[in-house]
C-alpha cells in the first residue's frame, strides 16, 4: 500500500503501483530541453500513475506538481482554495501547485490519479501560449468539471491506457504516457470552457463587465464607473475580473481595442493614426506600445508582414521562458536571484532577463515576486496561519518585504485580502 493523497497512509488504499519516470528518460534525446540545465532532484516528468480508492475524509493539504484525478464511482465534496465542488462519478479534477485542497467522502470513491512535475504541462511544445498572460493559465478556472456519456468515456479510457503504460512499461511508455498527460490537460480546457458556454446560469456581474468593455471599445470606460454600475468597489470588481479572465480591467480594454484594431489594419486605406483615434488612443505613443505588447509587432509590420501571421521575434525563447516559469514555481521558497537562475540555464544574466521581459513583461525578481504573492493569497484563503508564517513559507526574507509586494500585486494589505475573501465566503 502506496501513501495517497496526504501523509497519512491510512486514508487511500492504492490497488496499482507507482511507477515514476527516472533516469531512463535522459536517454531519450529528443526530451532534452531547458530543463536539463537546473538541477531539481528530478526528471521532467517524474509521472505516478495510479488506480486508488478513498474511504475517509482527506485532510487540508498543499500538494507539489500537478495532479489529475478522474472519480469512477462514489460521491463526495472536493474543498480547492476555500471553494467547495460536489464530485461523483464522471468527476475531472484538474489541480496545480498553488491549490490547497481537502476531500469529503460521503461514499466511497474508486479513482484513477495521475501526478507529475510541474515542468510536464508548462514545458509542453504541443501547443503556444499567448505571450501577455503566458502564466495566467495556471491560475484561471474552476479545478473541477463533470463528464457524462462520451466525454466520460473519452477521459477514463486516458487515464487507463497511462496506467497500462506504466504497468507494462514497454518500449517509449514515458513519451507516450507524457502526451497522454497533456491529452487530458487539454480535455479538460475543452469541457470546462464549453460547460462555462453552454451554461443556462446568468453570468455572473465579472463576465457582464467583460462584455461591457468588448462591445464599447470606442469609448472611454471607467473602472469607478463601471464598478459602481454592479454594485461594487473598484478593486473588488478588478480582482474579479483577473480571476475571471486572467486579465485587469485596464489590460481587457486594450486587449479588447486591439481585438478591432487588427481587423481594421485589414484595410489598408485607413491610416494607423485613424484607427488609434477611432478606439480613444489620444497618443499614438501609447497607441504604439499597447500593439506592440499585445501582438509583438508594430502596426506597420502586423499589416506588411502577413497581418499578425508572423512569429514573434521571441517565440525562439518560449521554451526557455516556460521553464523558467517553472524554475521559479519550483523554488518559490528558496532564495532566487536572476544571478541564480541564469547559472542553472548556463545562460548570461543580461539573457535570462530579455527572455523574461519579453514572455512575462517584468523583471526576474518581479516574476519571482508575483508568483510568492499568488502562493500566499491561496494560503490565506485557505489556512488561518499567521500573516508572518505564511510570509517565511513562501519565500520572502522579512515581513516588510512581503507586505510591500503583496499591496502592490493585490492592491491591498494581506489582511484586508484575507477578510474580504472571508466576507464573500459568508452566507
């Protein structure tokens, strides 16, 4: 018997065995990326695959990597971040390292899981990423999604032939069951954003704002406004959005404004100082940074140049970047410095910091910053641990270090966060 969910190895009973992916995977060239220049005790994958069943509750715990699970049958409730989701039969959990999370049994629950490095999804080359919000991936959408009939059988029959890999362990299992991995990842992207369409419910005051600001991007729109307008402070209605989206209230008007502004370089016969006036750019300096950002070209060269098709000049470094993003969600607790992490890369410090703010739009120590930060809101949602504790536990060197980080990412004290989320968790 296998240790389950948490240290406790009295609350799963594992019917399968853990088979992890060592050092057999280095022999594998084509695997090879940035990751083999840092040194985290593990390989890229270090996958474990197992079948298990849960007969009693499964205490708060923080997990590492990243984990999948699919519930075959039983019913229950999954608690991720202080939010509770009935599970049952068809359930697809989809959870990443920021994710504090506690089990209810009500009944029985037999379960496949899989688990693996975080390096395993941010690494992956199956797809890109838009470059603005190349991390906001990670912390966006519910953990869990319901699947019936064919998707249901789509999602099991994934899990069971990972678990057969691992059994039989063949030639090629770890490549095979490493795409296998990402299949589900992206099964479960799929059927969370068709269920969030095809959901009867209203939406919610955040998705309403967002409709707002795509259909009016020729006008001015003002954050206190608006907030007002749905009955709520400017910063609520901000952080609900970046929860909601990923993006702020400010990066969703231009995001939405450069939406229409690639359309319209379409005709070539309207000037760019046209179209910048059109959606309310009164400085075509800002005009000219705010494209750029959110494309990686000039208006000139989007319309010269395959209007957008081009490959970002960055695109070279995505790879790495990825990694580094993983680097860093890795060794958040430790002391990290662009020093530090340009010699594990064996790149120089004046590289690594391109690659960064060209992906991340920031500095190292930024990046570094606003991950610690995401680490300690789950913390204080989802534990009652002193504001001190949780600030040495992820990383940061002192008290003040951490308050001031944490007022300029939340825009808000970390005990202001802590009480608002307390206040909306309250019936």
């Amino acid at each position: 018997m296998h240790t389950g969910f948490a240290q406790d190895g009295t609350l799963l009973e594992r019917e399968g065995g853990t088979a992890q992916g060592g050092d057999g995977l280095k022999k594998q060239d084509k695997w090879y990326t940035a990751s083999e220049y840092y040194q985290l005790g593990k390989s890229r994958l270090d996958m474990a695959a197992r079948r298990e069943s849960i007969t009693r509750n499964v205490p708060l715990h923080q997990h590492e990597g990243v984990e999948q699970i699919f519930i075959i049958s039983g019913r229950g409730s999954i608690t991720v971040n202080g939010l509770t989701y009935g599970i049952e039969g068809g359930s697809f959990i989809n959870l990443n390292p920021y994710h504090f999370y506690s089990i209810k049994v009500d009944e029985e629950m037999r379960l496949y899981s899989l688990s693996g490095s975080l390096a395993l999804p941010v690494t992956s080359t199956l797809h890109g990423f838009v470059n603005e919000n190349i991390s906001d991936f990670l912390y966006e959408g519910a953990p869990v999604v319901l699947c019936t009939g064919s998707r249901a059988q789509k999602v099991r029959t994934a899990f069971e032939e990972i678990l057969r890999e691992y059994e039989e362990k063949e030639l090629g299992y770890e490549s095979i069951s490493c795409y296998k991995f990402m299949e589900l990842e992206e099964l479960f992207k799929r059927y969370s954003l068709m269920d969030a369409c095809e959901s009867p419910q209203m939406p919610s005051a955040e998705w309403k704002a967002v409709g707002t600001i795509m259909l009016t991007t020729h006008q001015n729109l003002s954050l206190e406004e608006m907030a007002r307008d749905y009955g709520m402070e400017p910063q609520e209605l901000n952080q609900k959005l970046r929860i909601a989206t990923g993006y702020s209230f400010r990066q969703l008007i231009h995001l939405s404004r450069m939406f229409n502004v690639c359309s319209l370089l379409e005709f070539e016969d309207l000037s760019i100082a046209f179209i910048a006036k059109l959606f309310c750019y009164s400085s075509m300096n800002t005009f000219y940074r705010e494209f750029k950002k959110y494309t990686g070209l000039t208006p000139e060269e989007y319309r010269n140049e395959g209007r957008g098709h081009a490959r970002h000049p960055g695109a070279a470094y995505q790879s790495i970047a990825l990694e580094l993003l993983a680097y860093v969600h890795s060794n958040y607790r430790d002391k990290l410095t662009g020093a530090m992490a340009a010699r594990d890369f064996h790149i120089s410090v004046s590289l690594l910091q391109k690659i960064i703010k060209s992906h991340f739009k920031c500095s190292f120590s930024e990046l570094v910053a606003e991950v610690r930060v995401r680490y300690a809101s789950v913390m204080l949602c989802a534990t009652q641990m002193p504001v001190c504790d949780i600030a040495v536990l992820t990383g940061f060197e002192n008290i003040s270090t951490f308050n001031r980080a944490f007022k300029e990412y939340m825009k808000e004290t970390a005990g202001e966060y802590r009480r608002s989320m307390q206040e909306q968790d309250s019936p």
